[in-house]
C-alpha cells in the first residue's frame, strides 16, 4: 500500500476517515480535556508563559500570560533562578493540573542547545518538585494542533489564539507560544 502524504491524510481526517486518533484541528477535536494547563515557551531571555483552563472540553480560557524578560547582562544561572521562580509562582498562584512545554528545536550550534536546554530544565524542575505530570510538543506539532498549519508564523499562531480565546488584541509572542502549546495538549487528546 502506497504511502500517503501530509495533505492525503488532511483530506482524510476532515472526511472522517483518518487513523482514529482525536482530530487536532481546532473545532473537530475530539478530546476531553478538563482542567487548567500551564504552557510554557522556555527560552534564557523570553520565557512564555499562559495558564489555559478548560472548564468545558475544547473550551480554553486565558487565565493568565506573561514573559519573563531578562536582560542581556544577567548572568545563566540568574537567569535560571528567574525562570524557575516565575514558573513556582504560578504553580503557588494556580491550581495547575497539567504542565506542558515547547521541545527544543533542532539547533546547529551546541552551546545554543546548552543554554535552551538549561531553561528548559529550569522550568520543568519547578513542576517536578510540586509533582506535576510535564508533557512536551515539538513546534509543528503544535502549530499544527492549533493552527492546522505545521510551517504557520508566529503571527499566525497569536492570531489563532487571539480568536480561540475570544481577545480583542493580540499576546506577545511567547505568550502565544505557551497558550499555543498547552491548547495543543488539551486538542490532541492531553491526559491529566
């Protein structure tokens, strides 16, 4: 049997006929998801992060976004602390069932993939010490859950978001990532 490509098996999951798995265009999902998730984008510099509660299934609500800025001229392991504080904030702040992150991208140079890797592990350590499942997406992944489009821009995802989440204006960008991601969770079948 031939192998299908990407938009063969679109045409697929729109008509019906796709593998089984919950559709992971937004509207057609067939996920359950109840509860609030925490979306994080990590990066040293701009940490994303969006609380999402699903208090009905497919049914997100913004409860809270921002992004960690850091100046160039703090040093990583401030840099870390920062990132790890900000998210225990929001796990004190919240009743956060699920926290989900970003993957890292394929990155050619090594000590980018370093430091991307040091934010990521800051912010999964603070779900860890309050025993929280963490679950992560790679990116086209979830620009594909959320926009329906795995190459989409930034821009378009925030515009998504803006309309999934009934905004008048837009997010920033990493916020929009992390909204983007913990809808991705709750879209594509998320578990608690």
């Amino acid at each position: 049997m031939a192998r299908k490509n990407a938009r063969q098996l679109w045409k697929a999951k729109l008509e019906g006929k796709g593998s089984g798995k919950p559709s992971s265009i937004p509207g057609l999902a067939k996920a359950k998801f109840v509860g609030t998730i925490l979306g994080i984008d990590p990066s040293l510099r701009g940490t994303g992060l969006a609380v999402v509660e699903f208090s009905r299934p497919n049914t997100p609500n913004l409860l809270q976004s921002e992004t960690i800025r850091i100046k160039p001229r703090v040093s990583m392991p401030e840099c870390l602390g920062e990132i790890n504080r900000a998210v225990s904030r929001i796990l004190d702040t919240h009743k956060i069932d699920v926290v989900v992150l970003e993957q890292t991208i394929y990155v050619q140079n090594f000590q980018t993939a370093q430091v991307l890797g040091a934010a990521r592990g800051a912010a999964i350590a603070a779900a860890a010490v309050k025993d929280l499942p963490v679950f992560e997406y790679p990116p086209l992944r979830v620009k594909q859950a959320v926009v329906g489009v795995g190459r989409a821009s930034k821009i378009q995802v925030a515009k998504t978001i803006r309309s999934l989440m009934g905004h008048s204006a837009l997010l920033q960008l990493d916020e929009s990532d992390a909204a983007a991601v913990a809808i991705c969770h709750a879209f594509t079948g998320g578990e608690v």
